[in-house]
C-alpha cells in the first residue's frame, strides 16, 4: 500500500485548523507554502507525494515531480478538469459537501423571499404603512411542488429540509437516486429522461449541479418556456447553467414569478446588467454564509481520503473526466486570483485576509 511521506499544503486556515491539518498526516513531513509563491511551491512538489492546495490545480505543479495525489480545497473542480490535469493521471480531490447544510438553506431563504413578497414588504415598511395589495393571494412553501435538478451533497441536503417543511418533492440527477422514498418522482438523465416533466409541475426549480459542457446553458429559452408558469427558479450552482439573456427575457415576459440568484454567468456582476433592478430577482454575490467550521469539515474529508488513499481504496469527490468545461466559460475570477503569481513585495501591500477571512499567524512554527 502506498505510504505518505511528504505533504505541501497552501491552504489558508487558522493555527488550530492548520495543526489539525498536519495532524492528519502525523509521520509524513510538512510543508507549507503561500498559495501565490509559485517558485517555491513547483520546488517542494517535486519529491512530495500529496499537494493540498486552496485553489485549483496550478500549472506549476504539473512538472517533474512525485505527486500521486492532489486535493483541492473547494467544490466545484472545473478549473481543475483540464487536458494537462488529467494527461499526467494523478487523482484529483475536492471539498465538495463541506458547507451544504448552509446552501440549502440559502435555496430556502431565496424561496421564501419568493412567498413572503419581501421586497413588496419593506417598501410598505419604509413607507409606514400597514398592508400590501394581494397580500391574501399569496401561498408559503407547504403543500407545493419544488424540482431539485442535481442530487448531490447540496442537493440530498435541500431536499431533507424542504421535506420537513411539507413540500411535494420531484428530482432529476444524471445518475439514478437512491433513497430518499418520500421524493414523488425520480428522473435520471442516463436513463433517457429529459427535465421537461420536472419543469412542468414544478413551483420551484432549484439547481445545485455541476457545470460541466453537458449543463452549460441547460436553462435556456426552450427549457424556460417548459417551466409553469409563475415558477420561481433558483440558481444556486454555477452561472454557466443558465442563459442570462433568456431568463431576462422569460422575467420580463412574466412567465416566472421571479428568481434568486447567487450565482450569474459574469462575476462580478455587470453594473449594467437588468437583473440588479428587477422586482422580482434576488440576488447575493456568490456569498452563503459559513458552517460553525468549514475547515474543520474540509479536514475531515481530507482525513477520510488519506486513510483511503494508504488503504487503496476509491478517493471521495474525485475529478473525473465529464468536470471538464471547454474555453473560457471554466475561468472565474476565484480561480484566476489564486493561480496569480505574486513576489513578497506585492503580496506583502495586499490585504489577503478581508477576502480570505482571517488567518490568524505569520509563521508555520506557530502551529507546526
């Protein structure tokens, strides 16, 4: 079985994740490194045997070298499933599922946006006065009909939730779904079922799939016109899967009641762009609130995979060939900055820690 030796992390965790971290690979030797030192990350890969990076697979780290495993700390892996990636065959991780008990309930929050009019509210708030015209026609989450389209981590999480809450449940999943009795209605894309169905009796559409070349643009002018009428749809996966330009116009035509949205094709968005002054869209910048410890759950999938990579077992969230996403529509600005080459002059006028979040220490012998 393959043994462990040396380990090179990037990733940027407080003191007590750091030692944490480390302490998942007790007898191997440890090596941090700034993310944006690329001189010296391409120099300790070369007689590592596991690379733990915050962002995606960085092309320094696909030389000369003895890596056999590469994990990167996030959970969509697109920038990640590229030909140079795959060509040199080492496994490929993510954090997929770490924070999903918090995106599920995003897709709520952005629900019952939807249900309790809460633009219409505030207005009639700021304005002092008591009551909003149709108020009584409007209808909460119980007893409806919500598509879960992508029956992933973030997806099984929604549908627990929306369950408990009452609402009637119908799925589609490229794979066939397993569990989950309660859901009306299971459609599995390698079984030939298409999305119409889903579409067409559902209030709510939720996406929380992957971007891959297959998704790109699922949501487009055909499929919108598929969608019941007065359907609110939430996207709370990539921007890629959905054509802006036809959901603007499918808002604007008032065939949905609206969407929420934390995701969009340009990020940031445009300040151009309809969608900020819509009635009826909601928006948040990509941002969901965190877990009590993302690292700490980060940790414990990288520990799980240790374990399975010195056992030789299958690795959990492991990149595979239908991640990939061709030409531009993989790049974003997160990946772009964290692939960014930087000399300690430059990093040293930047303040990392307003967007990574708070480190915490300056020197690995602080936790090592």
């Amino acid at each position: 079985m393959p043994k462990i030796k040396k380990v090179v992390a990037t990733v940027w965790y407080d003191k007590e994740n750091m030692r944490a971290l480390r302490q998942v690979f007790p007898e191997a030797e440890f090596c941090y490194v700034d993310f944006y030192d690329k001189d010296k990350l391409e120099q300790e890969v070369k007689d590592a045997d596991v690379c733990i990076l915050m962002g995606d697979v960085d092309p320094c780290i696909l030389g000369e070298n003895t890596l056999k495993w590469i994990h990167c700390d996030h959970a969509g892996l697109n920038g990640s499933a590229r030909p140079e990636v795959f060509a040199r065959g080492i496994p490929v991780t993510g954090a997929a599922g770490r924070s999903a008990p918090v995106l599920a309930e995003h897709c709520i929050y952005f629900m019952l946006q939807n249900c309790y009019h809460t633009k219409e509210l505030l207005a009639a708030q700021a304005a002092h006065h008591w009551g909003v015209d149709g108020s009584n026609q409007w209808r909460g989450l119980y007893g409806r009909t919500v598509g879960i389209v992508g029956m992933g981590n973030n997806g099984r999480m929604l549908a627990e939730r929306l369950h408990a809450l009452g609402m009637n449940i119908v799925a589609y999943d490229k794979f066939p779904i397993k569990g989950f009795d309660y859901i009306e209605k299971k459609y599995c894309a390698n079984n030939g079922d298409t999305l119409q169905p889903l579409l067409e009796k559902s209030d709510f559409v939720v996406l929380t799939l992957a971007l891959t070349d297959e998704t790109y643009h699922m949501i487009n002018k055909e499929t919108l016109a598929q969608m019941k009428p007065g359907a609110f749809l939430v996207n709370m996966a990539r921007g890629g899967i959905v054509c802006t330009e036809d959901l603007v116009d499918a808002l604007n035509r008032g065939h949905l009641s609206g969407a929420g949205l934390d995701v969009t094709e340009e990020q940031p968005l445009g300040a151009d762009s309809p969608l900020w002054d819509m009635d009826t869209v909601y928006l948040t910048p990509h941002c969901t609130p965190q877990v009590p410890n993302r690292a700490g759950r980060s940790i414990e999938i990288i520990k799980e995979n240790a374990r399975r990579f010195e056992a030789g077992e299958p690795l959990l969230n492991l990149l595979r060939p239908t991640d990939a996403m061709n030409g531009e529509k993989a790049e974003g600005g997160w990946s772009k900055m964290l692939n960014t080459r930087l000399t300690k002059e430059q990093a040293a006028k930047i303040d990392f820690e307003k967007y990574l979040g708070k480190r915490g220490w300056s020197d690995p012998s602080e936790w090592m």
